[in-house]
C-alpha cells in the first residue's frame, strides 16, 4: 500500500535499492496491467507475483522466457543458468 513516494522509500530504506522502480500497478484481474495480463495468458496465474521483487526473464526477441518469484535470488543459479541459456 501506499503512494509512488512512499514506496520507493521504503525500498530504498529496507532493501538499499538502487534501481529505478516503474509506476504502481494492478497485477490481477480486469484492472490488471497489460503485461500481467500477457503473463497469465503465458506462463499460467502461478506466474503472477504474489509479492515485491518478483522476477520475469525477457528473451532478446521480446518473448516471456521465465518467472521466478520473490524468494528467488536474482543472481542464483536457477536464474543465472536462465539467463545464459537465452543469450544468443
């Protein structure tokens, strides 16, 4: 909950982010975000988050390779190996 603002220093504070963060979004139902839309219709609504730092794995061409929710590391094998096998 909360305000653009207010979010982005509570992750800031929290987390020590330091990464740009986009607008608050709907991501279920008919308010949802179009992208979360294309997630559902994807990847299944397993793949939707359920949390903050969820992750989505985009190809070179566009296309929504993989999902990985929170508790995922960003730099964990899991991830990493995603990664590599998409580069060209």
């Amino acid at each position: 909950p909360g305000k653009e603002a207010e979010i982005k220093e509570f992750c800031e504070v929290n987390f020590n982010i330091d990464f740009p963060l986009t607008e608050k979004q709907s991501v279920k139902g008919e308010d949802a975000h179009p992208f979360f839309h294309h997630v559902a219709d994807r990847l299944g609504e397993a793949s939707l988050p359920r949390w903050n730092f969820h992750k989505y794995l985009i190809d070179t061409d566009g296309r929504l390779i993989g999902a990985w929710s929170s508790k995922a590391e960003p730099a964990g094998a899991e991830i990493t190996s995603a990664i590599e096998r998409a580069l060209p």
